[in-house]
C-alpha cells in the first residue's frame, strides 16, 4: 500500500498507483490505520479534477470502498476528509462519476459530522440542481437523468441542515419555464417534507400552495399533475403530524388554517363545475383527504355542500363532474382508513366508523338515484363506481346496505343495456368477486343462475351468463358457479347452444388463469360433472345433433383431460372406453360414429405421455382406430382418427411401437383401394407431423413421400395441404407443447431446410399444370417458419411468389398475400426493389372483373389490405409517384358487390389519399 501511495507524485504513475489502492481494498486486506491514511494522502498529493475520467472514477470508487469498510475510522479524521471530499467533488461533470458522489455525499450527511462544513457540501451539490442532463444516442454506460435526480433529491432530502439554503431555491425553480425544473422541484419537496420538517416550510406555506395551484390547473401532462398532487399530500400529511400549541380555545390548528385556504379555492371553482379548473380542483380535495384521518375529516366536512350541489344540478355533464369529485373523496376515505388500521376477513364486514360515515347514507341516496333515474352513461358509469368504492370499503356499510348497492349492481347488469355502465359494473363486479367472494355467492350467483331459467330474451339470457363468466375468477366461485351451470344444460333453457359455449369460454379462462397464475388445478375436480353430461342421454343427443355444440363440448372435455394427473387420465380413459363400448352395443371399444371419434380424440391428444393407454396392444388398437375412420369416410371421423393416432405415437417412448405401426401403415392401409386416397393422405400427414416433432427419421421419409406426390395431378393439392398440416400450429392445439406433444427444438427449421429444396427442384421440372402444387406448398412452408429464416430466403423466392399471383387458384393466391404481407411488414426494402409490378398485380387482384380469374372476395380483401400496408411502411419517395394511380383506381372498386371488400377499398383508398409526405420522427 505504501508503495503505490508513494507513487502518487509521479504523474504518470497515479492511475497505475490507484488501481492498485482499489484492488488491495477490494480484497479486503488493508488495515484499518492505512485504510484512513489513503484519503490524506490523495487530498494532499493529487488535484482530482486535472485527471481524466476513469483516473477520478477510480478515487471516487476508493472513497466509497473506505467507507463500506471502516466509517467509525473516518469520523476520527471527519473534518479533513470532508473538506478534502468537496474540494475534489466541486467542477465535476461525468454522469457516472456523480452517481457516485452523490451516493458518498449521503454517507457523509448520515455517518459524520459536517455541520460546520454543512454550506459549503450543500453548494457543492445544489450547482447541480436541477439536472440537466440527456444521455447520448447509444448510450454505452447507461446513466440516465432520472437516475442522476433521484441520487441528488436523496442527498438534498438527508438532513434537516439543508432546508434554510434549500427550500427558497426549491421555491424559485417552481416558477421556472422549464417543465423539467418544476417537477424536479415538486418531487424534491415532496422527498424534503418529512426529513425537513413542516415547521420550516410554515413562513413559506402561501407561497408553496400558489405555485402547486398554479401548476394544477396548467399541468402540461400527468407526470406533472402527479408529482403536484403527491407534494400537496405530503405537505398536508406533515401539517397533520405537526404538534400545534394554541392559546385561545376556538383558534384553528395549523392543518385547519392550510386546508380552509385550499378547501376554498377549489370550492370557488366548483360554482360551475364545467369549468377547466373544476377536475383538478377535485383532484386536490381527493390529494388532501388521503394524507391523514384528520385532514379527510376536515375535508369531508367542508365539501359535503357538494352533495346538496349536485342534486340541485340539472345538466348531466356538470352533474358527473361534481359526482366524480365525490367518488374520489370517497375512494380518499377508503384508503386513509386502510393506511391508518389493518382490517382482517374476519372483521371485514363488522361496521366500523370512517370518514365518510357520516355521509353515506347520502351517497348510497345519490348513486342509487342516478342509476334509476339517469339516461346519460357516464353518469351511471361513475355512479358505478362510487357504489362499487362503498362495497369494498371494510366496515362502512351494514350487510342491508351492503345488499342493497348489490342488487342494484345485478339489475344494472341484467338490463343488459350496452353502454359504459354496463362495461364498468361487470368490470366492478370481477374485483368484488376476487375481494369478497362470499358477498357474491350470496347476492348475485343465485339470481344470475335463476334468471338463465327465466330468461325470455336472448339479450337477458346473454346478460346472464356473462356475469356468470366474469364473477368465476376466484377459486371459491369456479368450484360453486361452474358446476352449476352445466347442470342447465338439462334444462330447458332459451339459448342451449349460447349455454355449452359460456361453459366453454369460463373452461378456457380457468385454464388460462391456473397456467398463469400457478392457481391449484380446481378445473380437474369437474371432471365429474362433464361426465355426467355424456350419460345423460338427451343432453348427449342434443350435443351430437350439431357439429358447433359437439366442438364446444369437446373443447371443455379436453381442456379437463390436460388438467388431470396421469392416473386420473387414465380413469377418464377407462370410462370412455366402456362408453363406446356401451354406445356400439358390443364390446368393441372403438368408437364407430364420427361424434364418438370426437370426443374420443379429445381425450387421447390431451393424454399426457405417462398415462397408459389400457390396451394390450397399441399397434393393433391404432391400426383398428385408423381403419373405422377410413371406414366411415366423413371428415370428422377421418380427421379425428388421424390426430388420435398421430398423437399416439408422437408420445410413445417405446421405439419398436413407431415401426411397427408404420410398417403395418405403408404395408396394409396407404395403398388400400377401398379407403379413399384424400382421406388416406390426411392420416399419412398427420403421421408424418408425429413423427417430425420429434425428429425420428422415418418423419423424413414421409416428408420426402409427401413432396414427390406435388408432381401428381390428382393428389398433389392435397399433398400441399399436407406440408402445411406438419409445419403449421394445430387450431386445437393438437400436438402441441400444451397437449404434451413431444416436441423437439427446432423441429421447424430442420423440416425447413429438407423441404425448400425439393420443393424448388421440383418445381423446375414438373408439368404446368402442377406447379401450382409446388408453389402453395411453398406458401405454407414461407408463412410458418421464423421471421429470420423467412428473410433470409425470400430474395431468391421472391419470382416464384408473384408467379403464384398468376394463377387462378384462390388458395394459393392468400396464401402468397399472406406471406408477401410478413415480408412487407419484416423487409420492405425488398418489396421497393419491385414496387411497380407488385402494385399492378395489387390492383389487379383487388377487381370484381376479374373474379372468374379466381379473386374471390377473400383474395381482394388480402390484396386491398396489403395495398394499403404499402403506403405505410415503403419509403415515401418510392410510392408517392404512384399516388394517382392507385387513388383513381380504387374509385371504381368502392362498389364491390362486398360489403368486406367496398369497406377494405375504402380504407386503403383513405390511406393513399393522405399519403403527402413522409411520416415525422419522434
């Protein structure tokens, strides 16, 4: 150590000699004595601020280390080492090195004694108030200016000792120009209140007030106004805290006097409450009331004339004005009682005097009256929300009341009028499900559930149900709410199949919810109540008569298998099984009609990977499934077949199960005449996708079987749906991560990388009449795989994407929209290389005239839609020469005999118009 010390007056040795000071005390081996001797030596030896950067960085760092280490030892030598401190603080400008300063200035304001020092410290740091400072572009050290204001507001706020020089600068910086240097201010009152102390702002009261109401009612954005506010309750929470000695009995404590002056001013601008200052005003009042019990007493009691106001009131947009400012006092009520005592469940309904107490049978008067009288929603709306403040506010209100406000809720919302009201109860009425779950069992649920049987109109019906939806959030409330509501499918209620879909939707909140927040899996315990529907034999009947409620029902069945343990899995299995068994009269466990199929493949890809399949022999049992759905012929049972099989044996860890099965496939069934060869190469697809997710060779060889058959001109548009069925995420969720799906990383890319070049050899040679084949397999593989290797290749396919354009299947041509959409919104560079062709051929498919050409109105929807992205994302200077063209061009199409299409026309006709010029930076 004294070797470096040493060193300290060679100039070209000091940074050397330092680094190596920091690297010994880092290493936690100097002794306490030498330690303190680092310091003197520095302050005698160097003048700080003549060195670079990294050298005062580094004695900053040293000083930092020292007192980390030994601060009883610095304050023997306190007096030196603070003068030395402010010596090498003062002139310094490097952002990095004030972090430091100032977090070593606190240290020295909390450990050691400075205050015959404490003016020339405080000058030191005030020169840099208020901070200034912007970062450079591609900032590499990442100091930010608010980073900067907090360390220097936290050395301001340290001490008491500050406040006679800081708190006239802080005052004349609020009436400063500069936006910046007045919230700066506020936040640094606001930080300075508590530790100053309210008697050193008492002289300068008046004055502090004027500027805050100044800058209320000109706020230039919310952070201002924030920052405002949070100063006017801190300086109203200090004035509450205050001890107040008076000597007459009627004379005003000091909280009183403040809060009659601010009370005053802003109830002069409620006279007329449309006003600009009347909102910020009942900011204020509400600012005021949540700092202490006493204030919001004081408040409460001056401002009640309000409520008298506003049932004199006639205007309802002055009405809402002065109801909103009530709303707040009673929220400001709410949370001051929160702050000031810990209300448990248990005594949560025990009624307990607040400030608002005394007012709120008025304000219970009030809301009630604006909801059954009011026709103007935002009204309601905030009536709504004054109501819901009260319910939520523990012991304010006695359980009739409590009841009372609930009904009213209920009735809002089975009015089922749409409007902002209504949106904000059913918002209202999820946070009181989630904090008084109780209350809504008892008051809403049932009425909820009854009015489902009673309903006569779909609107109440509806109105019902998404309640109902919306209140089971919370564990108790699912377990109670969900169970019965399936029961109503046994009724006769009026909209059956809106009912199952209700089911459906709370099903997939509930999973959501449980995968989201780690909730215990509740939706696995109503396993019993979805089996209950299948053995009931009318409900299963009305279930199968439409495809739509059997997909619903199937949805809510699988969301129910991936929820459930394996043992549990295998249970649910177990019952299906003897339900086919009982459906087909025999006992074959097969399911023989596509509804069956369904729900059976609903249970099988939801399996987890453990769970047994109870058969004996799982490649006769796939065969056996796969021949029934061939058999069949329909869609649903061949493709439900398809994925129950696929899934199967993408889960399967036993290797000689995949090769049996594919044998026996390839052998007895893909060549089979009786089976329907669209219908085989569905299955062949979805083995194929099976076996690519988990990347086992014989993926590749069905993925090489699949691309040969592009050339064949009677499968290969099926053939292209079938690269598009292995590549692309299943709409159910087939075969995905969430249904336990063995899926291997980067399964995409490497399906990719063996297609592409197949897929661009064959198009080469193959006839005219395929090549289409090629180029819609091509669509499938380009909108399915990640961005980067999309970007990578489209250069090189770019030609054969507008070639697509030229041919008059619809299919391919979405398709290739779809995919020269991504490239518009990932590189538009490369689309302004061929701006002109692309625009014509735009406009081209975007004509009625040319429908027989295979633009339907899907197709000139897609064109119209990318036409319109064009404006937006290619550089101005290309597309505006063709401004006119496409203007004048779209004219003609505003008349399509599609509303879809005339209304896309519209809009992309809109967004040329006011193409005239290139878009501002920020």
């Amino acid at each position: 150590m004294e070797f470096f010390l040493s060193r300290l007056n060679d100039h070209a040795s000091v940074a050397y000699s330092l680094d190596g000071v920091l690297s010994l005390l880092e290493m936690k081996i100097v002794s306490k004595t030498d330690q303190l001797s680092i310091p003197t030596r520095i302050f005698s030896e160097l003048n700080v601020q003549t060195f670079p950067q990294s050298v005062r960085n580094t004695i900053f760092r040293i000083f930092k280390e020292i007192f980390d280490q030994n601060i009883n030892g610095l304050k023997k030598i306190e007096k030196d080492f603070i003068i030395g401190f402010i010596h090498t603080m003062d002139g310094e400008k490097d952002p990095r090195n004030l972090l430091l300063l100032f977090e070593i200035s606190k240290l020295i304001v909390l450990h050691l004694n400075f205050e015959k020092n404490y003016q020339d410290l405080f000058e030191v740091l005030f020169c840099y108030f208020p901070i200034t400072f912007r970062p450079p572009p591609n900032d590499p050290y990442g100091v930010t200016s608010e980073q900067l204001k907090i360390a220097l507001r936290n050395v301001i706020s340290s001490t008491p000792l500050f406040s006679t020089l800081a708190i006239p600068i802080l005052l004349e910086k609020l009436t400063s120009a500069s936006n910046s240097a007045k919230k700066d201010s506020m936040d640094t009152i606001t930080a300075c209140l508590p530790v100053y102390g309210i008697n050193s702002f008492v002289p300068h009261i008046s004055e502090l007030w004027n500027c805050l109401k100044k800058e209320m009612a000109s706020a230039a954005d919310e952070d201002m106004e924030r920052s405002a506010l949070n100063c006017i309750t801190q300086l109203t929470k200090e004035m509450a805290s205050a001890v107040t000695v008076t000597n007459e009995r009627n004379s005003k404590s000091s909280l009183e006097k403040l809060l009659d002056t601010i009370v005053n001013d802003c109830m002069d601008n409620l006279v007329d409450p449309e006003l600009q200052y009347a909102r910020p005003c009942g900011k204020i009042l509400q600012a005021c009331a949540i700092s202490s019990m006493a204030a919001c007493d004081i408040v409460l009691k001056q401002v009640h004339p309000l409520l008298e106001q506003f049932s004199k009131e006639e205007v309802s947009s002055k009405k809402k004005i002065l109801l909103k400012i009530i709303v707040d006092l009673v929220v400001a009520s709410r949370i001051v009682k929160e702050l000031n005592r810990k209300v448990t469940k248990e005594d949560s309904d025990v009624v307990v005097k607040t400030p608002i107490s005394p007012y709120k049978d008025t304000c219970i008067e009030v809301f009630i009256s604006v909801l059954m009288t009011s026709k103007y929603a935002p009204l309601k709306t905030t009536a709504v929300e004054g109501m819901y403040e009260l319910i939520i506010s523990s012991g304010l209100l006695n359980r009739d009341e409590t009841e009372l406000l609930m009904n009213h809720f209920n009735s809002l919302i089975l009015a089922a009028e749409i409007d902002e009201s209504y949106e904000k109860a059913l918002a209202c009425l999820s946070k009181i499900a989630d904090l008084k779950p109780k209350l809504l069992l008892d008051t809403s649920t049932p009425l909820f559930l009854k009015s489902i049987d009673v309903s006569a109109s779909k609107e109440s019906f509806d109105a019902a149900l998404v309640a109902l939806k919306t209140v089971s959030v919370t564990n108790e409330l699912f377990l109670t709410i969900f169970p019965l509501i399936i029961e109503k499918l046994s009724f006769n209620v009026f909209d059956k199949p809106l009912l199952l879909q209700k089911i459906e939707e709370i099903a997939s909140a509930r999973e959501i919810v449980e995968k989201d927040s780690k909730m215990d899996k509740l939706i696995a315990s109503q396993v019993d109540s979805i089996w209950k529907i299948l053995q009931n034999e009318a409900i299963f009947t009305w279930i199968i008569e439409s495809f739509q409620n059997l997909k619903s029902f199937g949805h809510i069945l699988s969301i129910i298998t991936r929820s459930l343990n394996s043992s549990e899995q295998e249970t649910l299995l177990k019952n299906v099984i003897s339900f086919n068994k009982g459906k087909s009269n025999s006992n074959n466990f097969i399911p023989q009609t596509k509804e069956l199929m369904y729900i059976f493949k609903c249970v099988i890809c939801n399996l987890q990977p453990t769970t047994s399949l109870v058969v004996e022999d799982e490649v006769l049992f796939m065969n056996e499934l796969l021949k029934v759905g061939l058999e069949n012929g329909d869609d649903i049972s061949v493709i439900a077949t398809a994925q129950s099989v696929s899934s199967i044996l993408n889960k399967t860890r036993k290797e000689t199960i995949i090769k049996a099965f594919v044998s026996n496939f390839k052998d007895t069934i893909l060549n089979d005449s009786k089976y329907s060869k669209t219908n085989t190469l569905i299955v062949f697809s979805w083995i194929c996708k099976a076996l690519v997710l988990r990347m086992h060779p014989l993926g590749w060889e069905f993925t090489t079987y699949l691309i040969d058959l592009l050339k064949d001109n009677q499968m290969g548009l099926i053939a292209s749906d079938g690269i598009e069925i292995v590549i692309k995420l299943d709409e159910e969720g087939i075969l995905t991560k969430d249904t336990f799906a063995i899926q291997k990383a980067l399964f995409k890319q490497k399906f990719y990388n063996q297609c592409l070049p197949q897929i661009l050899t064959g198009f080469e040679t193959c006839s005219q009449d395929t090549k289409k084949n090629y180029l819609l397999a091509l669509s499938h593989l380009l909108c399915n795989v990640n961005n980067k290797t999309l970007l990578n290749e489209l250069p090189k396919l770019f030609p054969m994407l507008l070639q697509s354009l030229n041919y008059q299947d619809s299919r391919l041509k979405v398709a290739t929209l779809t995919t020269l959409t991504l490239m518009v919104n990932e590189s538009p560079r490369l689309i302004s290389d061929h701006i002109d062709t692309i625009v014509t051929k735009l406009l081209e498919l975007s004509s009625y005239q040319t429908l027989s050409l295979g633009n339907n109105s899907h197709v000139r929807s897609e064109a119209l839609h990318l036409l319109g992205l064009l404006s937006e994302k290619i550089e101005f200077s290309i597309v505006f020469p063709l401004k006119v063209k496409i203007v004048n061009t779209l004219g003609d199409y505003l008349d399509d005999p599609k509303r879809i299409v005339r209304q896309k026309a519209s809009n992309t006709r809109g967004k040329w118009y006011l193409l005239t010029g290139p878009p501002e930076k920020l």
